[in-house]
C-alpha cells in the first residue's frame, strides 16, 4: 500500500519533464537510493521504465556476455527467470537449486570454486517461496573466486538489512512496486564503479536497454527517452518520507517488527510456514486445511482484503502475505480476524 502523500502526488497532472525541476528531482532520487543501498560514493544508478524484469534484462544484457561463465541460483520463479534470461542471451550458466524452501549453503557452492565462473546471478529475497539467501556467504564466495555479484533486490531493498559496499555487490535491482510502495512501472540498477566500468567498456545490441546511453544522460539527471515521470516523482516523494523518517535502518526495523508481529499473531491458525529463512518482506504459508487460491478469492471477494497468490504448481498450496509499504499492525490484526472468521465459517 503507498502512503497517503505518495498517493496524493499520483492524482496530479503529469508535467513536462525535460526541465531543471526534474532533472534535480532525479538526481535527489539517485542520490537517496545510493544512500540506502549503501553504496560507494561513485556509484551509479539507473532508472528504466519497465517492470523489475526489464532491469533483470538489461543487467544480464550490459554486465554479461557469451564470453562469461555464470551461476545463477534457480530457488523458485525469480530463479528460473535469471535463467531463462541466460538463455536468450547465450550466457553460459550453471544452476544452483536448493531444496524447496530453502537456502543455499558453502557445500553447494564449493565444487564451482575455481572453476572459471565470472559472475553470480541471485535473488537475495526469493520471493516466490518467501526465502532469504545468506548474502554474507554468497559475498565471501564471490570475493575468494573474483566473481561479479549481480544481487536482483527487488523484494529486500528497503526490507532486510544490505550494505552494497560491504558485501562487494556490483550491482543491485529492485522496482518501485514493491517496498518502495509505489505503483508499479519503473525498475532501477545500481552499478559499483567497476560496473559503470564494464558497462561503457561493452557494446550491447538494443536501443533501449542501453546502460551507457542511460548513464550518460542520468548524469544531467535526464533519460534517453520519456520515463514514467509519475511514477518517479512518487518514488522521489517516498525516498525522501524514508529519509525524514531515519532512513533506510528504520524502515528495515519497521517492516521487520511488522513480519514478526504478524507471525506472532498466526501462531494458533492451520498455517505452516514453509520457508526455513524468511525475509522481512514476505511470509509464506501453507494452509493445511484448504485451497491456498481459494483462500486469496474469498479474502479478496468478502472480505476486501488482498493477501497474495502463488502461481504454477503452488497455486493451491501456498499464499504470501507482504509486510511491506504503508501497512500498520491493526492491519495484521484486521487480516488474523478475517482468518479466524473463515475458521468458524469452517472454511479454512
Ligand atoms: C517482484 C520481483 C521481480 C520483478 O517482477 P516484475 O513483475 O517484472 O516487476 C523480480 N524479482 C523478484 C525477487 C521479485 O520479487
């Protein structure tokens, strides 16, 4: 849910945007996400219309070439997206896949040590199971086999704890749908400064997931070609709530106390969490007594509440419910009471 000023701001006319008000909104935007992400003073950020998907692309597109030698943990639908992303862009890869649920340990990564592997593709929360890699060990493993880490953020920016510097991540994803709780329609990268180096040191066959031509006009806080300037100004006005709030720490610990609260509360339901490392974004929950889908329909339908559905072969299993934007813990409370009632409707 976006909060009530980031809402307000979408209900307004979209102005001109090849103008110096905009072009400082986009370097403030810029700087704020630097600042979050903890990234190096020279670090880049790019903003590409499109969904986090897009920026998944045009990551593997700018950073990887048939030249490279991947590894791409494959935990769930985000995974398999990085994979199929190596695909259609003849980068060679090898596929790490962890038990359902779970994540990925040393052992798994040791027999790809000193193998030749030139970069590391994973999403630090997979959110289609609700799992949280150990981004440290990840990191380590990078670091001792000079790998370039590429970590697809998308649902844990803002949401659990992350140092870009520290962990040696070269560049980072996320979008503005998720904890940015904004609507959907815009996805961003943040490079290292040895990413914008690789980046204008490569060639890359498209036009409009070009990094070096998008880089080269965020300079002037400007994009090559017209951006979801809505969408942007939302996201400017939500960085800044964040800043004014204490920053990033503080929105982690929020949405962190928001999924321990929530998991207290379900302790008593026919619910069985089935991921072994939750992220603070997101829990995932296998309802033993009825169909997951039919549970997200009758919330939807009666009650007008939205939890999350899965897709594919989880559809009747499992449902999310998200932790993250302008959600309080009475919201929590309304949803627990909503499944109490399906309870003693013997529904669920
Ligand atoms: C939401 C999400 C995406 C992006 O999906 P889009 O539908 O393209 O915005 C990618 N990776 C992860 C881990 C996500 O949670």
């Amino acid at each position: 849910m976006s909060s009530e000023p980031v809402l307000s701001i979408g209900a307004e006319q979209v102005p001109y945007f090849r103008t110096p008000e905009f072009s400082a909104l986009m370097l403030e935007n810029e700087r704020l996400v630097k600042k979050f992400a903890k990234a190096d003073d020279d670090a880049r950020v790019a903003f590409i219309t499109g969904s986090g998907t897009a920026s998944m692309e045009a990551v593997v597109m700018n950073v990887f070439s048939p030249q490279d030698k991947v590894i791409v943990v494959n935990g769930g639908s985000f995974g398999h997206r990085f994979v199929q992303l190596c695909q259609i862009h003849e980068i060679p890869y090898t596929e790490v896949v962890p038990p359902m649920g779970q994540g990925i340990t040393r052992q798994m990564l040791e027999p790809l040590a000193g193998k030749g592997y030139t970069g590391f593709l994973v999403n630090l929360d997979e959110t289609s199971t609700g799992v949280l890699y150990d981004i440290k060990m990840i990191s380590e493993f990078c670091r001792e086999n000079d790998i370039f880490l590429v970590v697809d953020s998308i649902s844990s920016f803002l949401c659990d704890p992350f140092n870009m510097q520290e962990l040696d991540v070269q560049v980072m994803i996320t979008g503005s749908q998720k904890a940015l709780a904004c609507p959907p329609g815009i996805s961003l990268i943040v490079l290292s400064p040895k990413a914008v180096k690789r980046v204008n040191a490569r060639e890359v066959r498209s036009m409009y997931f070009n990094l070096k031509d998008i880089l080269l006009n965020g300079e002037r806080g400007q994009t090559p070609f017209t951006p979801a300037v809505g969408i942007l100004r939302q996201i400017n006005r939500r960085l800044r709530e964040i800043d004014e709030a204490g920053g990033v720490d503080g929105e982690v610990a929020r949405i962190g106390g928001m999924a321990n609260d929530f998991r207290k509360k379900i302790k008593d339901l026919p619910f069985e969490l089935i991921s072994s490392a939750m992220p603070n974004a997101v829990t995932s929950l296998h309802p033993t007594t009825a169909s997951a889908y039919d549970i997200f329909t009758i919330l939807k339908d009666e009650y007008g509440i939205w939890i999350c559905p899965n897709g594919g072969d989880m559809k009747d299993k499992v449902f999310r419910v998200g932790h993250i934007g302008a959600l309080t813990t009475e919201d929590n409370t309304t949803l627990v009471n909503a499944f109490r009632d399906l309870q003693l409707r013997g529904i669920i």
